[in-house]
C-alpha cells in the first residue's frame, strides 16, 4: 500500500537539521500536505507560463531563480511571484547564500505558504529531499516474520505461529549473525526495485522466545547483534515436514514469494525434531553468495549429468557401428 501523505511541517521535522532548514515566513502553512515525491523548480513560472504546472510538488528555488528575481523591479517581482502564491503549492525551499526579497516575505505571510531557506546548494538540497520523499512515499506492508542478516545476505524467516522463526533467529545471533527485526517485519520498496525490511519502534531489538519471554538482543549480545534495516534477499519458509509432500532436491526449480510487486526467492524448508535448521541457514547465505559470483551448484550437477549421458550416447553409437 501506498503511504498516507504527510505535511511540511513532518518534513521539516524529520529533515530540518540534516538540511539545515529555517522557516523564515508563512508558518501558518506548515500544516500544507505533501502529495508528491517530486520536486519542482519553478523556473517558467517566475517568467509568467504557468502551463501544466505541478503545483502540487514541494518547489525550490536556486540561484538561477532568485537572479532572476533580482533583477527586477519591486513591482516586476510582485508580479512574477504573486501567481506562484495562489496556488495550493505546499512550500518554498529557498536554497543557497540568496537574499530573499521583502516582497517574497510578505506574499507568504499573506498567503499562508511556508517560505524555508538553507545555505546548502540546490543541487545537494534536490539529492537528499528526494531521498527522503521517495522513502516517505515508498510502499509498505507489515507481516509476520523474522528477519536475520546471516553474513550479509538478509534472511527473513515466515512461516506459522509457534515453528520455531525466533529461536532459530536467536541462535544465529549467538553465532555472530544480526538481528533486524523478529515478529512483525515492515517492507518497503525502494527505487531501484530493492526490498528493504525494518523493524517497529516499538518492538526494536527484541525478540520473543516462547516459554521463556521478550529478551532484549542488544544488550545481551551487544551492537554487533543487531542492524536497523537489511535488504531483504531470500525468503525461508519453514514448514512441517510431511512424509508426503515432494520436497525440492536439487534446487533447479526456482520458486518465489511476492511482495510489493517484487519477486523474491523463495525456500520452503522442511522441519522436524533434531533438524540444525541454524547450519543451513548460513548454507542458504553463503550460497547466496556464490550464485552472486556466478556459480550455480544445481546448474553446474544438471550440466555435469548432461554431459555424462552425452558421452554414453556417443559410445553407444560408436560401438553400435563396430562390426569387430
């Protein structure tokens, strides 16, 4: 689902000091919603074409924009920025060392629209606001799972209530791996086509272990046990084991499990009492890893057992033609 939009005051709040942001007039619109992504320069308009404009966007001003200003007259600059204040535009980020102009101070205090300043340059101000509005607007879900990077690679464990996700989590930690979140995992989908799960405020760092309660994994086993956030890159369900169901042996059927409209690999692992679910875990990663690398364990078997009915068939044919 897509994020509910938020206002400038959230924004400024979230990026006021990282981008060194000041409000400097039209606080009373602070309360003005954020409804795109996108940011706008309003270059054109300053100049009187207001054609297709996307009002909706979060507009700012470099130097070009407030040379241009500049330049002109009182009267010339009321009336190049007055149409741009009547829209329900929702801010004006001013970036640079640029002197506002008294009449810019006054249409926002009139019109309600929040005027911000930085001395940051246009171009670093773009960069970082649009990082953040795409996180802000990236869509996300909630489900039940365990999340664990095991040697980087980012595992999230689902399977039912009670299989054994957060005990298995907690022992890969007591083997030197990291916890990113255990019970309820946050998805979201990141430019370009990245996964990345997160766990809640509310339940950051702990983990449930059924009889014994929530334990707290970073101050038991420290920092090193624990990560905000992971790429999520293979999906690991854990499912009872059932003497009827045909398991996969080789690997060769690739099978996924979709979230977000992103594909991503899926294992269905069978379980059952004595299983050292921990060990294939860190094989599940590791092999990760070499598929990465271009090494295919499943395709390299299937190549090599070609290759050997191969060879059969050409000695087969030879002999076949062997009149001694």
């Amino acid at each position: 689902m897509e994020r509910a939009p938020f206002n400038v005051e959230e924004m400024i709040r979230d990026q006021g000091r990282s981008l060194k942001l000041r409000v400097i007039a039209g606080s009373d619109g602070l309360h003005r919603p954020i409804t795109q992504r996108d940011l706008h320069r309003p270059g054109l308009a300053l100049a009187g074409f207001f054609e297709r404009f996307p009002h909706e966007r979060v507009q700012i001003l470099g130097d070009t924009e407030m040379i241009f200003l500049k330049q002109l007259n009182k009267d010339s600059r009321l009336k190049s920025l007055e149409p741009l204040f009547d829209l329900q535009i929702p801010c004006i980020i001013i970036t640079g060392r640029n002197r506002v102009p008294q009449e810019m101070k006054q249409l926002a205090e009139a019109k309600g629209v929040p005027l911000i300043t930085t001395n940051l340059r246009r171009s670093e101000v773009t960069f970082l606001l649009s990082n953040y509005l795409n996180v802000r607007f990236a869509p996300t879900i909630n489900i039940h799972g365990t999340l664990v990077d095991v040697y980087g690679t980012g595992l999230l464990l689902i399977g039912r209530a009670g299989i054994g996700k957060s005990e298995i989590a907690l022992d890969l930690v007591e083997r030197g791996h990291r916890l990113v979140a255990d019970d309820i995992v946050t998805l979201i989908r990141k430019p370009p086509g990245v996964l990345i799960g997160s766990g809640s405020e509310m339940l950051k760092h702990l983990i449930e272990i059924r009889g014994v309660g929530v334990l707290d994994v970073r101050e038991m086993f420290g920092v090193r046990s624990i990560r905000l956030q992971k790429r999520v890159e293979t999906v690991v369900e854990l499912v009872d084991w059932d003497g009827k169901q045909d398991y996969e042996r080789l690997g060769l059927d690739e099978q996924y499990r979709e979230y977000l409209n992103m594909k991503i690999p899926l294992i269905r692992l069978p379980i059952y009492p004595g299983k050292n679910i921990t060990v294939i875990a860190e094989a599940i990663a590791l092999n990760l890893h070499l598929k990465v690398y271009g090494i295919n364990t499943a395709h390299e078997l299937s190549r090599r057992l070609q290759a050997r009915l191969s060879d059969k068939l050409k000695i087969a044919d030879y002999l076949k033609w062997d009149d001694e």
